[in-house]
C-alpha cells in the first residue's frame, strides 16, 4: 500500500527518517530512469528517422495498395466473373433437373450462347469466389458425366466454409473415387466429409456412404460405429429409416 507524508508529519525515529530517505532516493531513481529511457528513445528517433519514415511509408502503402485493389479491381473483377457464370449456373440447374443432362452439363462446363462456362471463369477470373465457386459446378458436373478424374481435380480446388457445400464437395471427390475403384481414399474423403459439420442433411448420408464402404473393406466395427450414429443421433435421417438391417449385419461381421 502506498503511504503519503501528512503536513507537518515529522519523523519521529531514525528507521522513519532512514525509509523517508529510501523512499525519495527511489522515487529519483525512477524519474532519472524514466529520463534516460526517454532521452535514449528521442536520440534513436532523431538518428533513424528517415528510416523509420520509410518503414512508415512503406506500411501506408501496402494498406492504401490493398484497399485500393478491393475496392477498385477485387469487388469489380468478383460482380463481372458473377455476371459471366450467370448462364454456366442456369444450364448446370437445368441439368440436375432435366432430362438432357449431359448436353446441360457439357455446356455449363463449356458455356454457350457466347457466354463462359465453369472451366472459362476458373482460368479467367482466379482467385475470385466465383472462381472458387466455379471449381465446384465443375467438379460436380465432371462427375455427373462420370469423367471422375476432372472431377476430383476441381473438387479438390474449392475451398468454403459453407454448411452444405464444403462438406458435398468432399462427399463428392468420395463418390469419385468409389468409381475409380480407390475404396480407401473414398473411405478418407466420407468421414472428412460426415465430420466436417453436424446437420441433418450431409452428416446421416456420409457417415452410411462412410459405413457401407467401411463394410465392403472389412472394417466392420468402424463400419458399425457409423452406423449406430445414425440410429442414436440422426433418427429422422432418411439414412436411418432401414439402419437396423446394415447395424445387424455389422454386428456379425464385427463378431467373426
């Protein structure tokens, strides 16, 4: 706790007059100390501060240099590459939901109409979120008109935080390379993809997608642990409507 001196407080024996004169020899050491710092930190100042205007200088314009490209190239760049892949978008729609899917996907790879498809708004507009959304489209159309090779190479370039899509994206390099006949790397890509989020939509199907593959590899405690998830924690999952039948076969093999 610190103590003050009251007016008119005299020390009354000499331990008092010796931590009086402690205290105030402390107290001067702690300003001249405080004055050298200062006097040193000024004299570095003036001997470096054209240095150190550069390194100033140098900062400002790598802040002002990056606002600048958001704002003027990044943001303009992202709304033309969104207004170019417009039509890619509408023919992959229409090919998940009609009846010439694989004229529908080509062209959304490709694009028509004079207008880009996926694969052009990759090349000309990366490092753009559409850029990045694009690998998508690709990838799924890829797959969806089983060149399963392409498939996993632009699905391995999208990246996103998003609850569906992130963890569809890997699901889908899984489903390629269930195709590809490469079981165990379909394995790896399922489970990344049922842990990646905790929904009812992507989970419930990764982890039987992850189970059923776990199966057919004779991993069947893996397998069964996967599917008693679903039974536990995902009962109204379409997934989870005949689990009973893969849980009891599970079960045995696990047991043999």
């Amino acid at each position: 706790m610190a103590t003050y001196n009251k007016k008119g407080f005299k020390p009354k024996t000499k331990a008092e007059k010796q931590h009086n004169i402690e205290e105030g020899s402390t107290t001067a050491e702690v300003f001249n100390t405080l004055d050298e710092t200062a006097s040193k930190t000024e004299a570095f100042v003036e001997k470096n501060q054209k240095f150190i205007f550069i390194i100033i200088g140098i900062v400002a314009v790598v802040v002002l240099g990056y606002l600048g490209y958001n704002e003027f190239i990044a943001k303009p760049k992202q709304v033309e590459a969104m207004n170019e892949m417009f039509q890619a978008q509408k023919y992959f729609e229409e090919a998940v939901n009609g009846v010439e899917k694989d004229s529908l996907y080509n062209l959304a790879l490709n694009g028509g109409e004079g207008k880009y498809g996926m694969l052009d708004i990759v090349n000309e507009y990366d490092g753009t979120p559409a850029a990045n959304l694009a690998n998508y489209y690709a990838g799924t159309a890829y797959l969806r008109l089983k060149d399963y090779k392409n498939a996993v190479a632009y699905l391995s370039h999208f990246d996103s935080d998003d609850e569906i899509l992130a963890p569809l994206a890997k699901g889908n390099i899984g489903d390629a390379f269930v195709q590809l006949n490469q079981p165990e790397d379909a394995l790896d890509y399922y489970e990344e993809a049922a842990e990646m989020r905790d929904n009812t939509y992507t989970t419930p199907m990764y982890l039987f997608k992850a189970g059923t593959i776990a199966l057919d590899l004779g991993q069947a405690n893996k397998a069964l642990d996967y599917f008693e998830r679903i039974k536990n924690d995902y009962p109204d999952a379409s997934e989870a409507s005949n689990i009973e039948v893969f849980i009891g076969k599970a079960q045995v093999l696990s047991s043999k």
